[in-house]
C-alpha cells in the first residue's frame, strides 16, 4: 500500500461517510479502494491467457472444428 | 440500491416507451425500406437520434423486457423456456436488481404499462393490463372454471382454424393496439402539469398473425408460390404448422404474408401519429422524451425460418431504436453498436439521476449522442434459450455463434439446427449470414470463441460483484 495524500470538498467527504456507512464498509479508504478496483478493471481489457485459448481449441477440435 | 437525483429542482421530461413487437428495423421508412410503412416513425427519426446498429441480447419477449427495464442481461441457465426460470430470475433480484419503473416511480413519476403483465413485470407499475385469470374473484370454483374457458380461449386463438381464430380474436382476444392507443392518448390528456409519466405503448399487430384490423391490404404481394406448398413436406414441427393455419389464408404467398406484416407496421404507424398528435395538442411535445424501439426483430423468409423470431441472425436480433425529445440532437444517425440493456443508464443521464455503473451490463448512450464518444462497446453478447439453445457475439464485422451440442443446436420448430452447431460470418462480405467460415477461417474462429467466453465470464464476475455488494448493503441495514 501507498500513502497518498488526497483533497476533496467537504460535502464530498460526508457523502462518502454515508456511503461507507450504508454499505457496511469499515474505514473511507476500504471504500475508496473498492470503488477505484471496480472502475480500473471495468476500463481493462483483459488479454485472454495461454490456458484460455489451449482450452478453446481443444474444444473446438473436439467438437471437428479444428 | 442508491439512487440519488442531481438537480433536483430540474424539470423532469415525461418518458414514453413506443414498443412494436417483433419489427425488424430494415422494414422501416428511415431505415431505408423500400414500401412506404413508417411515415410517423420516420417523422420521429428526422426530428430525434437514430441508432443504426442496435440489437437485443435475446430474441424472446419477456426475456428482452426485463433487459430494457433492468439494463441487465441475465444469463440463461440449463432449460429451454419462453420465459425466465426460478434460478434465472432469482439471480437477478438476489443481486439487487431494480427495474427502471421502480426507479422513476421514487422520482414522484406516474408509470403506466400498456401491455399484458404477470410475475416480476408487474413490479413498479401503477397500472398495467390484467389477464383474466387475475381478475377473477377468490372462489376457487369460480376460478377454475374461468381458467379452463380462458384456456380453451387461447388454445383456439393460437391453434384453431383461421375463420374461428379471426372471430375469437376480435370479439375475445387480448386488447386491440386500437385500445391500447386509446387509453394511452387517454393517460396524456389527464396527466396535470405538475405530474411526470412514465408510459410503455405496446404493440402486437406485428407480432404473428400479422392481422391489423385496418389497413389489412395496404400493400400487396408478388410472388406466386403459395406459402404452406412451400413447406409442404418438410420437417416442420406440427404445433408450428397448425399455428401458422391459423395464420394465414391457404393460398397466400410468402409475399402476400410479408405485405401483410408491412401493413400492419404501417397501421401501427398511423396509431404513433394519433399519440404524437395528442402529445402536440396538450403541448407535452418539448417535455416528453420519446423511445422507439422493438423487443426483436423477425425472420419472414431468411435461413429457412418463416414468420418467427429465432434463430440470433441480423434478422431476429436487430431492433430499431430511436430517441426523440428536446435534448436530443435532430437528424442524427449513431452507427455504433448499441443494445436493449443500454437503454436505462442513458434514461438515467438523460434525467440527472446518478447511478453506480455496476448496476448495469448496458452503457450509457449520452457520450454518442452528445458526440464525446465514437463507440460504447465492442460486442453485442447475444443468447437464446428456447426453441435452440445457443449463445453468440457480433462486432461491426463478424457474428459468432455456437451451441454446447447437436441438441441444443437443433430447432424445435424446423427440426435442423439452420447454420450447424458453430456459425461464423463475415458481416462485411455476408450481410445475410449464408456463408459460415466456421471450418475454413480457423483463425477468426478461435479469437471469436475467446471473446464469447470472455463476455460470458465478464457477465458472471460482475453478477457476483452485484450480489456480494446486495449482501453487504443488506447486512449493514439490519446492524
């Protein structure tokens, strides 16, 4: 973990001490963390791996595709 | 799930859903049809924004409402249904789904649904049509009987000879788009300038039979071999055959049927003019936002598949989607590939209302109209579970489909499995999806079958996010 230091306003700051609090999160930070992991991996393409695609033709060879 | 409204002081718009059933976009006027079907339609594209690539996420009614209501796909599991299983639905709610009715009706917006409901649909609507069944009195006996004429009704609508079917279905079937149009323009004249509505017309005339009630001959037929000699022969499952006796007359031809599907596109057409022009009497024009789009399209004659909507070929899945209102830009025409599931987070922008883009498969369209973005999505995810059961993608160029065996790629209703267990085409130099590259172009073939799985696992992963995140909102409320 890195420590960065962060400004917002402070109605922005009660909203997410709302927001924290409704959905059950502990701390501000776990909260923030939750909501940049799921914005960051919403904006990635994930590549499909070595084991996806050897998964994939093997399939298809077996259905006589390949 | 937290809704919160930007601006609240804002006028908010009225929102009519115009929804015609099974119409295949390329019959339209301003889609560039050839016969005249849509003059209103078209009036609505001229003066709104016109997606020419938007598609369903499944060719099945009840499936594609709950996707344009809830902005979500939800995955098809083992059974071959018409509508949603208890599993299926229930991994929609226990995820925190909530419906786009149910969203406006916490905006202080009246919602009416001029259609048929029964279930989960009906959540979130203050009116919507009730079938018999559901009006009946407690008495069990009482119900009962109700119930087995209801039944009989229905069987004989569906399935009984045309001439009985034709009287049936005027004197006893369900309401008429004439009905429907009539209470609509019903609900725009009394709603008071302090309230905002929420209203889905529903129209079914082009749906089969294709049997407006006007205009029944407004275009006519050319070809000359009649349809049931066509399929005479072949393996035709039987339900299907007696449901398209009681379609269509003896001697019509696949022409004469397709003009008849045209015309009652165009009565329904008329029907739109009435709604707008009762729109433009009460001055609601400039503060109504306007949806036009279709659940499906329709197979008339293509790979073999005649007046139905399966199959997850152009034909069945593209939709027409246009969007009308003062903040929508004029005479716009949006190529992007767009969706049914998009549709609630773009209402949403529309009207200010914030939302966590979680709670959605679709993607907000404002960015396209507003013309900050050229593209929301790279693949249309596509699946159908009930007479075949398969699963697809299409990009601009390429469409992919696949089902897990020979069973489950075998249709019901025309006993062959159309385009084999794998089809690939190459929209481009296909448009009509007639040539499957599956076992010559073995490159595509695999990248297309990595993006299918990597779509159907990107729907999973974020499902469960959904419902991790449901149930620790839930559990907060009760510490």
């Amino acid at each position: 973990m890195v420590l960065i230091k962060l400004e917002i306003s402070e109605s922005n700051l009660l909203k997410l001490k709302d927001k924290t609090k409704s959905l059950g999160f502990d701390k501000i930070q776990d909260y923030l963390n939750y909501v940049i992991e799921q914005s960051i991996s919403e904006d990635e393409e994930q590549e499909p791996s070595e084991e996806d695609e050897e998964a994939v033709k093997r399939r298809l060879k077996e259905l006589g595709y390949l | 799930m937290l809704f919160e409204i930007m601006t609240p002081e804002q006028t908010k718009p009225n929102i009519i859903f115009i929804v015609m059933d099974a119409l295949r976009a390329k019959n339209l006027g301003c889609y560039g049809y050839s016969r005249k079907t849509s003059p209103n339609i078209d009036f609505l594209s001229k003066n709104g924004t016109m997606f020419t690539n938007a598609f369903t996420s499944n060719n099945a009614t009840y499936k594609a409402y709950l996707s344009i209501l809830a902005g979500r796909h939800v995955l098809l599991e083992n059974s071959k249904e018409l509508f949603f299983t208890k599993q299926e639905i229930n991994s929609f709610f226990s995820s925190g789904g909530t419906f786009l009715q149910e969203i406006l009706k916490k905006q202080d917006y009246k919602t009416y649904c001029l259609k048929y409901l029964n279930g989960w649909q009906k959540q979130g609507f203050d009116f919507y049509y009730k079938e018999a069944s559901q009006k009946t009195s407690n008495n069990f006996i009482n119900k009962l009987k109700q119930n087995s004429i209801a039944r009989i009704m229905k069987l004989l609508i569906h399935l009984g000879p045309k001439s009985i079917a034709d009287y049936l279905r005027a004197r006893y079937g369900r309401n008429s788009d004439e009905k429907v149009t009539k209470d609509a323009i019903e609900i725009i004249e009394k709603s008071k300038p302090d309230e905002k509505f929420f209203l889905w017309v529903d129209f079914d005339y082009t749906h089969i039979p294709y049997n407006p009630r006007k205009f029944t001959n407004k275009f006519t037929g050319k070809g000359d071999e009649e349809f049931f000699k066509k399929i005479k022969g072949k393996p035709y499952n039987t339900l299907m055959k007696s449901f398209w006796k009681n379609a269509f007359n003896n001697n019509e031809t696949i022409e004469d049927i397709i003009a008849r599907y045209d015309s009652a596109i165009a009565f329904d057409d008329s029907l739109i003019g009435d709604i707008l022009q009762t729109l433009k009497k009460k001055k609601l024009l400039d503060n109504t936002l306007i949806f036009f789009f279709s659940d499906h399209g329709e197979s008339l004659d293509e790979h073999g598949i005649y007046f139905s909507h399966h199959g997850l070929y152009d034909v069945a899945t593209q939709v027409p989607l246009i969007m009308y209102g003062k903040s929508i830009p004029k005479d716009k025409k949006i190529t992007s590939l767009v969706q049914h599931e998009d549709l609630v987070p773009t209402i949403l922008d529309l009207l200010g209302i914030k939302y966590s883009p979680l709670e959605f498969d679709g993607k907000s369209l404002i960015q396209l109209i507003k013309n900050k973005s050229t593209s929301t999505r790279e693949l249309i995810f596509m699946e159908e579970g009930d007479y075949l059961k398969k699963q697809g993608i299409r990009t601009k160029n390429l469409k992919y489909l696949e089902s897990s065996s020979i069973k489950d790629a075998t249709c019901k209703i025309c006993n062959n499995t159309h385009g084999g267990l794998i089809e690939l085409y190459d929209l481009k130099k296909d448009p009509k999806e007639e040539q499957n590259l599956a076992k010559s172009d073995k490159q595509t073939l695999i990248k297309m079958k990595l993006k299918l799985e990597s779509a159907v696992r990107d729907l999973k992963l974020t499902n469960e996010k959904r419902r991790i995140r449901h149930l620790i909102s839930k559990k907060a409320k009760y510490l």
